[in-house]
C-alpha cells in the first residue's frame, strides 16, 4: 500500500503561510509602486521646470538618482528584481538604437560635403583630439587597453545626443531658422558617424571575448556578419518594405498580417550579427540605419517606439541607472574626481565650441552665433548615460568615472536652452520685428484685409466694412474676399479634380451658386466705385471647423494681410436680436483670435447695410471707444482710417479715470506692475495725441470725453450708446488700467469679444448698433514677433 499522505490543516500553519504570502505580494507590490513614482514625480518636476524650457531628460537624471538612492527603494530591489529591470533596458536600448538610425540618412556620408556637415566634421575632429591627447593620462577606463579606452571614450565625447537636441529646438521654435536648421544637421551628422565608428570599433575591439575561440576568429565572424547584415538591410529590406507599402496605402487601414511581418523582418535583420557575439545595441542601430526611412511602415515604426520610448522607458531607464549607481560609493571628498569632472567639460565645450567657431569663421558666419551652435553640440543623451553603466557593469570604470559621465550628461544638456534664449534675443536683436497691424502699417503701404463671409446673409455689412474702411484711393485697399464653408461629406463627394494652384474643383451647386452670389455684388459694389481704388480677389477656405482656423492663417500669412475681418458667429433676426449661435465658426473664431498672424475684428452685425446707412441724405454715425490698451489703439488706428471717409460722421468717445469721485474703488485687482502700467498709459496717451492732431483737430471727428469712477459707471454709459451710431468700434481687451473694466467680464456671454464688446453687443439688445470688435497682433507666442523662420548667421 501507498503511504497515506497527510496535510498539516493547523490554524498556525496557515496563519504562517497566508503571512509569507502576503508579505511577498506586498514586496512585489512595493518595487512596482517604485517604479511608477519615478515615472509620476518625473512627470511633476518636468512640469516645474517647464518655464526654463528643460528636457525631460534632466528631470528622469534627477529622479532616477534621488529614488533609487533611498536605502528603503534600494534594499527592496533585490538581484533578480534587478535583473528583470536590466533585462527591460537593454530591450528599450535595443528599441532606441533602431529608431536613431532609421531616422538617419547614412548615404549622406557619400555626397559632397555641405556647410552642415563640415561643421560637424569640424567639431567631432577638435573634440576627438583633444580627448586623445588628455584622457589617457587620467585613467577614467580600468582592465582593457590604453588604445581602446581612449578610442572609445574620445568618440563618445565627439558626439551627441541629436535626438533632445532636435527635439528641443522644436520645442522652442527655432528649429526653422538658419542656426537652428545647422545645429540640428550638424548633430544628426555628428551622432550618426561617432555611432558608426563605436560600431565598427566593437568588432575589433570586443567588451569581452567569447569563451574558447580565439579574438582572431571573434573579429571576423562579428565582421562578416555585420557585413551581410548591413548588405541585406541596404540591398534586400527595400524590396520588402516597398512591397509592404504598397499593399498599404495611405488611408487605408495597415493590415495586420502585413505589420506582423515587416515588424518581423526588422527585427530578424537586426538579430543577425548578435548570433556571432556582437553587441545587440549596436546592430540594432545598424539595422535600422540601412533600413528605408521612407514609406508608411517606416514611419509608423518611429512614432510608435518614440511614443513607447518616451511614456515608459526613459523613466525606467534612469531608474534602472540609479539602481546600477551607488552613490554613496562615489569619491566627492577627494579633489581629484572634480579635476577629472572638470577635465571632460573642459574637453567636451572647448573642443567642440573651437572647432565649430574656427570653421564657421572659414565659412563666413557670425562669431556669436558659431560659439552657440558649438554649445549646443555639446549636448549629450540618452545613449552616452547607457555606455557608461555599461562600462560599469563589466568592470571597465569604476563608480566615481561612471558617475562623473552621468553629471557631464546632465551639465550638457541644462545648459542648452539657456543658450537658444540667448540666440533669440540676439535675433530679435538684429532682425526686424513683423507687426502685422494697422497701428505699424506704413501710411504709403497697401492695405490687405482678409474678409470672411459665412454666405450671402454676410454681403451687406462685408461690403459696408469695406467702404468705411478703403481710406484713400491712392495707395488703396485689397481686399481678399474668403468664403467659409465647412467640409462636409455631401460637399467632399462633389469635388473633381482641378488644374492651377488649387488642385480641386468644388461641383455642389449650392456652393457654385452661393460663391457666384458673392462675386457679383462685390464685383457690382467696385464697378460702382471704379476710383475708389479698392481691389479685390477671391478666396475659399473649404475645411473641416478643426482645421478652418489653421487654413485661414495660412491665408492670411500668404497674402500678408493686416487685418482679418470675421462675422460674428450669431446671426441677426428679422426682429433685430441675433439667434443662437454656431458652435463651429464661434470655434473658428475663438481659435483665430489665439493664432491670427495678424490683427483680428469681429463684427456684430445689426443692420449695418450699405444702401440704407450711406446715402447722401443722412450720413452713418460711426463712434469709437478708447478706454486704453493695444486693442484700443489698434481700434484707433482703424477709426483713422474711417475718419478720411466723407460719408462718415465719425465720433472718438475716450472714457478716462475719475481719480476724485468718491464713488472710485479703494482698491483695485491689478496683476500688472506700476512701471508697466505707467508705460503702457504712456503709449495710450501718445497714440491719442497722434490722432487728435491728424483727426480732431481738423474737425474732421467729433471728439467726447467722459470721466467715470468706477466699472458700474463704465455699463451704463455702454448701454447709454445703443440706439445713437449705426457701428461702434472698440478694442477686445489688452488692457492695463482696469479700473473702468474690472468686474466687467463676470457675467460675459461671449468672451471672444472682450468685457466691452460683450456688454455693447448684448444678444437681448435689438438696438440695430452693429458692433466691431478689434484685437492687435498679438506678437506673444511667436518668439515675441521674431519669425520662427528667422535669419541671422
């Protein structure tokens, strides 16, 4: 018989295991609560550190050394928890390295050199040898040879991390202009010919050698197989992955058997040379080198692994280094490991700033600007912190050298956008600010305004504005005169093919009709009005409401217009009210107001007709409001050029502070300072000046001022001017003194329209006053008025 098999049911006993059982979940619990912290107070100190224009590279260096320094976060990693995390990063590099090479062109390395690449070149070359000369006399590699070492580590100084690079640049908005389109070739170049030369280098100089085969034969199986791994990515992948694209089109759906093969292929061609014992990073980075860049395969390969790289890696990445890095092992209390900290900066800055400065002065650039991009060549990435811990895990460096690289990193890459803040003010500096606005406009320029219409209900005050608007006939108005319509599928369905600049023919017939509606009346209006020395062109802006808004500033920036005039997106009543609103032109005019390229007004319209407002009988009156601010000044200007109207009786009602009414509040919220204040109050009252001389006193405008204490004043004299002018023209907001508007945009209906703008155009008014609501340029967001296209080397 069997022995019987007994199981021991005591309450001790099961009490014991239910513990162990939960004290395993809960360490496993405490390492994953560990992992997503560093990934969570990352996030957050990248947020803090967001107004000086960090990377997030500097906040994951920072929280990956500090969490994992803690002994409770440290001591609960223990080995195989450490070799799980090891095992995660060097698949994330692997992924990493891919993605850097497929963004990188290697056939450029055939072609002739350009300005980009010899400055490359230039400063790779000073940096290397410097570093040759200087790092084999500090001992920073230990147990491998004086050869290798100072050939490894000279080419990692020559490089740098072109991805933050590019990314940052971007980020800034400099990226488009001649210093940043250099810096970010020039890296590229730089980071794409030091990987090449790590990569050939491994092969003949192995991390570590293979057991029972001889170096001899090591280097050449690694070298053929890097050989035909690289022939077949450049030779054979293209055949493949353009025979992926396409059975793939663009707009169609990828197909997934097609994904899992080509993710399949990429993946078998990088796997090659590793069988042989090369390094899985580097012939990853090969692999993806030679593979087309091209395509939508590719693409969708290097969005989807950037993605993966930058939500989950990188934060698990720095953790991982911390764990690697024990900083209490790290010599700070000996004066040398700051000489040799100092040595590689010094190595590093010097080597690529004089060497980038000496061949940019070859090349006739600016010295200013070359001492620039050689500093931002300096920086360092991810790639260079991974090479060190790698370094220290076989016993190449020690922990002070490993962790003195990881601060050299981190040094490279703080400093960078102080460096791009300087280039802008040294551009903003040099190059002309473009003002699109009515207030710079040069008297003996052209006007351009960009006229919106949502369809023939528009006609009446669209022409109207323009009339007002036209100022002298010599030197003119051009008018662009734009139909808004939204992109919808029925209209989709009904565009053909076209030739000429635009290459689609819009056949809807209401459409057609519609647009030859509008052509023929203002067509009539100009023919009417032949020396009035207005000209117009036809615009359409046909899109989705999403994407109206970046469509017209495209416009707007193309024909260099001044001024966008937009219809309100509430619409007049037979009875005089307006309806309810649309919420697509209120978003497009919302999103306008934001990113115009230029000044902006809005139009209320109650009425404001041509035929019945200009006859010769009975004049329109016009008023304007200044109550201070750009916008108001910008409303001004307009009025200036109302103002050389004959047909127009023009009235400027400027409402100014009752310092001594006993009615004027104590205190007031103002976040602007006295010194910005007293400014802008200077600019307002010069701006006055201007037009009082030129307008007021010819007597060409009616001019009345009204002193008000307080905002409650402020509403009953707007609500006083319904009903007296036919169109009232006032600034959106820019504000400084708020006295007179404080408390004013509690109750606001419409926003977009500014505290004034809203009271005045109250949707229960049914006065028949048309309100038009003007916002200068708004330079802010734009490198403060500086073309993110900028020249200045």
């Amino acid at each position: 018989m069997s022995p019987a098999i007994t199981y021991d049911t005591t309450p001790n006993n099961t009490n014991n295991q239910c513990i162990k059982f939960v004290v395993s979940n809960f360490r496993v619990s405490e390492k994953f609560i560990a992992l997503i912290a560093a990934y969570a107070l990352s996030r957050i100190v990248h947020h803090l550190l967001r107004p000086l224009s960090q990377p997030y590279i500097t906040s994951d260096i920072a929280i990956g050394l500090i969490l994992t320094s803690l002994p409770r976060v440290r001591d609960s990693f223990t080995t195989p928890f450490k070799l799980a995390v090891e095992n995660a990063v060097d698949f994330g590099m692997i992924c990493y390295a891919f993605v850097l090479g497929l963004e990188m062109d290697p056939y450029v390395i055939f072609k002739p050199p350009t300005r980009h690449t010899m400055v490359a070149y230039a400063g790779m070359f000073c940096t290397f040898i410097m570093a040759s000369t200087v790092t084999p006399w500090l001992n920073y590699l230990k147990n491998t040879s004086v050869v290798s070492s100072t050939l490894s580590l000279s080419i990692c100084l020559s490089g740098n991390g072109s991805h933050i690079l590019t990314r940052l640049m971007t980020k800034l908005k400099v990226g488009k202009s001649d210093i940043g389109k250099l810096s970010i070739s020039a890296g590229v170049h730089s980071d794409m010919i030091t990987m090449l030369l790590l990569a050939i280098g491994f092969a003949f100089f192995p991390a570590e050698n293979i057991m029972n085969i001889s170096d001899e034969i090591n280097i050449i199986k690694m070298g053929v197989a890097l050989v035909i791994q690289t022939i077949v990515a450049a030779n054979v992948s293209p055949i493949f992955i353009n025979w992926i694209n396409n059975e793939n089109p663009e707009g169609k759906p990828l197909k997934g058997s097609h994904l899992v093969l080509s993710m399949a292929f990429m993946a078998s061609i990088c796997s090659w040379a590793p069988w042989c014992g090369y390094n899985s990073v580097l012939s990853a980075f090969m692999g993806g080198l030679f593979l087309p860049s091209e395509g939508r395969i590719s693409k969708w390969a290097i969005s989807k692994l950037n993605n993966l790289l930058s939500i989950l890696f990188y934060p698990v990445f720095f953790f991982w280094v911390g764990l690697r890095l024990d900083i209490s092992r790290f010599e700070a209390g000996i004066v040398g490991t700051w000489v040799r900290l100092l040595c590689l900066l010094v190595i590093a800055t010097i080597g690529k700033v004089g060497g980038t400065l000496l061949c940019g002065l070859t090349l006739g650039y600016h010295r200013p600007e070359m001492v620039a991009a050689g500093l931002l060549l300096t920086t360092k990435g991810h790639f260079h912190v991974y090479l060190a811990v790698d370094a220290l895990r076989r016993g190449r460096i020690d922990v002070t050298t490993c962790t003195l690289m990881i601060i050299l990193v981190f040094l490279s890459v703080v400093h960078t956008p102080i460096v791009v803040k300087h280039i802008i003010e040294r551009a903003r500096k040099r190059v002309p600010i473009q003002r699109m606005a009515l207030q710079w406009l040069d008297p003996s320029s052209e006007l351009r305004i960009l006229l919106g219409l949502h369809g023939p209900h528009n006609l009446d005050s669209a022409i109207s504005l323009m009339e007002i608007s036209r100022g002298r006939s010599d030197p003119g108005l051009f008018v662009h005169v734009t139909d808004m319509i939204e992109l919808t599928e029925q209209i989709a369905a009904a565009m053909a093919p076209g030739e000429g600049v635009d290459n689609i023919t819009v056949t809807d017939t209401s459409i057609t009709e519609m647009r030859d509606q509008v052509s023929h009346a203002f067509q009539t209006y100009i023919n009417e009005n032949g020396g009035s020395g207005i000209k117009m062109s036809r615009v359409l802006a046909l899109s989705t409401f999403n994407s109206m808004p970046q469509d017209i500033c495209a416009l707007a920036e193309d024909l260099m217009v001044s001024l966008i005039l937009l219809p309100f997106h509430k619409r007049l009543n037979e009875n005089g009210t307006l309806d309810e609103d649309h919420p697509g032109f209120r978003y497009v005019n919302r999103k306008l107001l934001r990113n115009a390229p230029c000044s902006i007004g809005i139009l209320v319209d109650r009425g404001f007709c041509f035929t019945s407002k200009f006859s010769r009988l009975s004049a329109p009156k016009v008023a304007v409001l200044f109550i201070g601010g750009k916008d108001d000044r910008e409303a001004l200007a307009f009025a200036g050029r109302v103002a050389r109207h004959p047909g127009v009786k023009l009235t400027v009602i400027r409402f100014l502070v009752d310092k001594n009414s006993e009615h004027a509040p104590r205190r007031v919220n103002n976040r602007v300072s006295a010194a910005d204040q007293e400014e802008e109050m200077k600019l307002d009252d010069e701006c006055f000046a201007q037009f009082y001389e030129r307008h007021v006193a010819g007597r060409e405008v009616a001019y009345m001022e009204k002193h008000l204490a307080n905002s409650s004043e402020t509403y009953t004299n707007l609500t006083s001017l319904e009903g007296q002018y036919s169109l009232i023209i006032v600034g959106r907001g820019g504000r400084v003194n708020t006295v007179l508007t404080q408390g004013l945009n509690d109750w606001q209906q419409c926003p977009e329209l500014g505290p004034v703008g809203d009271v005045l155009s109250g949707s229960s008014s049914a006065s028949g006053t048309s309100i038009l609501i003007i916002q200068q340029h708004n330079i802010k967001g734009q490198l403060d008025g500086l073309s993110e296209e900028f020249s200045i080397m």
